[in-house]
C-alpha cells in the first residue's frame, strides 16, 4: 500500500473532504505511475479521482464499530515513533 494513503476511519475528529480527496488522489497516482497527468490523460485522471473519492465516503459513511474513536494526534505520534525506529537502522 502506499505509506501516503492514511487510514481514515473511526477518528476524532471525523474525517473530512479533503482527507478523502486527497487520499483518493495518492490512490490514483499509485495505481497510474502519474505524479502529474498529461493534458490528454488529466481528465480520466481526474475523473478517477472523483470516483475514487465518492466511493471511500459511501465507504466511511457505511462503516460501523464499537470501537471507541482514536485519536489523531496520539496516532500520527505512534506512526512517528515506528519511523523512527524504521528508518534509524
């Protein structure tokens, strides 16, 4: 999975639009090999996109659990903290 697609479900704050577009966007660039589209591909890409980005909210929006909600920053300092210990080998 690409490391820049971050889960986004059951958190505290609820995800917004611009998370999931984002990582629909991230999505899309792993599964193309396009940073940047060219002029005659950017409106499938885009359109994709779009897709991507509407099917992961029905998706969220769907999803249940009794999980209790997690936290962002105790989970972005977790995710740093396994970097740290990655990448200091």
């Amino acid at each position: 999975m690409c490391r820049n697609i971050k889960t986004l479900f059951n958190f505290e704050p609820p995800v917004t639009q611009d998370e999931i577009r984002a990582a629909s966007l991230q999505f899309v660039r792993k599964i193309t090999g396009f940073n940047k589209p060219s002029q005659a591909n950017e409106a499938v890409f885009l359109a994709a996109v779009d897709e991507v980005a509407a099917t992961s909210t029905r998706l969220l929006d769907s999803l249940a659990t009794s999980a209790p909600p997690k936290n962002r920053e105790e989970e972005a300092a977790k995710a740093k903290a396994r970097a740290a210990v990655r990448f200091s080998a």
